[in-house]
C-alpha cells in the first residue's frame, strides 16, 4: 500500500500521481476502440457483402444464409469461457488478444476464397470469441469500480466506430472493386478488411497493457501506485499476486445465480439488437441502392454513440447504472457486470466470458426471426425485439433492486458486528447500482 508520494517524485501529491498514471493508461488503452472496430467490422462484412452477390455466388438458398450467420455465433460462444481462463491463467492480454485478431484476420482473408463458408464463419466465431470478454476484464483488472464503466464504453465504442467506418467502407468497395482482378467486389470486402486487421494486431503487440503487476513498462512506483489503489477500491488482493485458481473461480462463478440472471437478462437484450445485424437489408426497403443505403445509416451509428457516451459518463459520475436499453444499454450492462463482480478475479474473468456466452444465445436465435417472407414491414420481427427488450429491462430492474437490498444488509452489518473480522466483505464495499 502507498500512503505517501513515491520516493524521487516529492513535487507532486498523489493525487497527481494518479491523475498521470490514468493519462498514461487511458492512452495506450484507447487502440482497444480501433481493435473492436476491427472485431466488429471482421465479424459482420457478410452483411455487407450479401449486397453485392455473395448469396448468388455462393449458390445460397433457403435458410443456408441465415444458418452461415447464426454459426458464427455458435463458435463464438463456445470458446468464450476457456478464453478467459486462459487469458487469466497466461496473464498476458497484450500477446493473447492480438494474436486472436491475427487469426481472426487470416480467416477472414481466406473467406474471401473458400466456398464453404459456413464451416470458415464457424472458425471465424472460435477466433474471435476471446477478444471482447478478454477485453472486458483487462479494462475491468485496471480500473476502479467509478471508472470503469466510462472506459468500456470508450473502448467498445468501437461498435459505433465500426458501423460507420465499414459502411463507409463497404460503399466503397463495393462500388468501386467489382471484377478486379478478375475478384467479385465483395470478396475484396473480405481480402482488404482481414489484412488491416493483421496489420493493427502487430502494432497492438507493443501498445496494450498486461496486468497492474507484470505490465513491463511501468515503473516500480507506478506499479505500486495502481495496485494500493484498485486494493482500496475493494478489488481483491489476489490482483497483487497475481494468480488465483482459475478452476475455483469457475465453480464460484456457476454457482452464483447472479451470473445466471445477468445471463439470461443479456440474452434477451441481444435478441432484442438483433436488428443491428440486418440493418443494411432492412435499409433497402427505403427504395435506395446499395451505396446510398449504406451512407445512410451512418449517421444513426453517430446518433447512438453520442446517446451511449452521455450515459456512461452520467453513470461513472453519479456512480449509479442507469436502465438504459439497446446498444447504450449494453455497454452500460458489462460496467455494471465487472462492478458486480469486482473483488474475485478468477470469478470476474468466468463470469464475464460466461455471461457473454450465454447472452451470444440470442444473436443465433435472432439470425432466424427476420424471414425474408416476414417482409417489407417486418412487424413481427420488431414485435419480437421490442417484447425481448422488455423482458430485459425488467430482469435488469429486478437486479438493481436487489443489490439496493443487499448494500442496506451489508450497512447493517457493519453497524452491528463486533469484530470486523467477522465481516463478509470490506469495509466500505457497497455494490454500485
């Protein structure tokens, strides 16, 4: 613990001090927006491409389309959970993540020359699923629980960057890229998005962080300095030494019902997004072609990540979660996840993959509520978003009455224990709703 300025740097108060560390890590922790874009952008160029004949060429019929989407979900969800455990047991995010885009991009590329496409968007899926769950938890291992939630809204802002740059891009590939070289346009979609991505994953190598106790380019002081204050914060001291028993972590996580809960509460608040993945066909019902169409939807990306960075700056503020819903609401949700879950860090990684897991279940049931036969109006298909997003917003309001509950029983403990041994949690600790 650091209760003094560091020895050598007597000039400032630690207030300073931690003001400067904070501007060092929100520095090089910014690429992780660029990243998720490249995440996002790798993951649903296929929407993109159905454009410009990627169907036709492919000789898709029926529901193979739709199946080609929902088993990207499939892979994804299947290797969240081991990532995490691997992430937490390697300790090394800054080798473990850009090596999942250099996969990733490489599947991406070859996409864009393999026929079978199901079976590639299923590696595509297994590739990918350790990033965002990973990041997750290195944002939440670094920052303190009034933090947090601001910077996992800054770094996964990479969903809003991502929805304009690739529409952006896309318009562009696809107008201009057509038969060159003899390729059909949206291949070339798939060749040049996966090589930019290997080309960031490089780079990202030497710029992200790994833990506060084993990040090689901090010094002692500074090391010593996020430590003592992610201790008082109510993280667990386990982060100081660095390893826990990822396996004890899993059994605590599958055993707490709030991770179930936050589970299936995110489930239905992704199958209530689901219309995000189909936003350039529905878009076409406006009557515009390809390239307009795709321009136009920019601008309500923009809109969105204006909406969602007021409300996680709000919450951060106010150190209060606000019931927010679709994409704002998501970003808001893994904020609360981490502070829900701050002082275990094995329980936090498993629990973060697992709940992300189990929430991707709605995106495989949402590739298959938006039938071509269903269209142009689509009603039904926004009957069940709008119904998904309810249920959501309840089970979410249910939790937040419930952790009220418990920070009261946690004040009454305090107040009435004898010995503060005997207390479950820290002093000070109150869950953040």
């Amino acid at each position: 613990m650091i209760n003094d300025v560091p020895a050598g740097v007597r000039c400032h108060t630690r207030d300073d001090l931690e003001r400067r560390l904070l501007r060092k890590l929100d520095l090089r922790m910014s690429i992780i927006l660029i990243l998720y874009a490249l995440n996002l952008i790798d993951r649903t160029n296929i929407s993109n491409a159905q454009l410009q004949g990627f169907e036709r060429d492919l000789h898709l019929h029926g529901e193979q389309y739709t199946t080609t989407l929902s088993i990207l979900s499939v892979g994804y969800i299947t290797m969240q959970v081991p990532g995490n455990m691997i992430l937490h047991w390697l300790e090394r995010p800054s080798v473990i993540l850009p090596c999942c885009m250099l996969v990733w991009g490489t599947i991406s590329i070859l996409s864009g020359f393999y026929t079978g496409i199901v079976v590639a968007h299923f590696f595509l899926g297994l590739a990918e699923a350790p990033f965002f769950p990973g990041v997750i938890f290195l944002v939440s291992k670094w920052y303190k629980r009034d933090e947090v939630a601001l910077r996992i809204a800054l770094v996964s802002s990479g969903i809003f960057l991502s929805a304009a740059f690739r529409l952006l891009l896309a318009s562009g590939i696809l107008h201009n890229m057509q038969d060159k070289l003899g390729q059909a346009a949206w291949r070339w979609l798939f060749y040049i998005e996966g090589g930019i991505t290997i080309s960031v994953a490089i780079c990202a190598m030497f710029i992200l962080p790994d833990f506060p106790y084993n990040t090689r380019w901090f010094t002692p002081e500074e090391r010593e300095l996020a430590i003592s204050c992610l201790a008082e914060d109510g993280h667990d001291n386990a982060d100081r030494l660095g390893k826990q028993t990822i396996m004890q972590g899993l059994r605590d996580a599958v055993s707490d019902w709030k991770v179930w809960f936050f589970s299936f509460a995110t489930m239905f608040q992704i199958l209530g997004q689901s219309f995000t993945g189909y936003f350039p066909m529905l878009c076409t019902t406006l009557g515009y072609d390809a390239t307009v169409m795709l321009l136009l939807c920019i601008p309500l990306w923009v809109f969105g990540g204006m909406i969602a960075f007021a409300l996680t700056w709000y919450s951060d503020k106010k150190k209060k979660f606000l019931m927010a819903q679709v994409i704002s609401g998501y970003l808001l949700l893994f904020g609360w996840i981490s502070n829900t879950f701050a002082r275990e860090p094995a329980k936090r990684a498993i629990a973060i993959a697992l709940m992300n897991a189990l929430g991707q279940t709605g995106s495989v049931i949402g590739a298959y509520i938006w039938p071509s036969s269903w269209g142009l109006t689509y009603r039904y298909s926004y009957a069940i978003c709008v119904a998904a997003l309810g249920v959501s917003t309840g089970m979410f309001g249910g939790m937040y009455f419930y952790l009220k509950h418990l920070n009261k029983q946690i004040e009454r403990n305090e107040q009435d224990v004898n010995d503060i041994n005997e207390l479950r949690d820290p002093i000070g600790f109150r869950y953040l709703v």
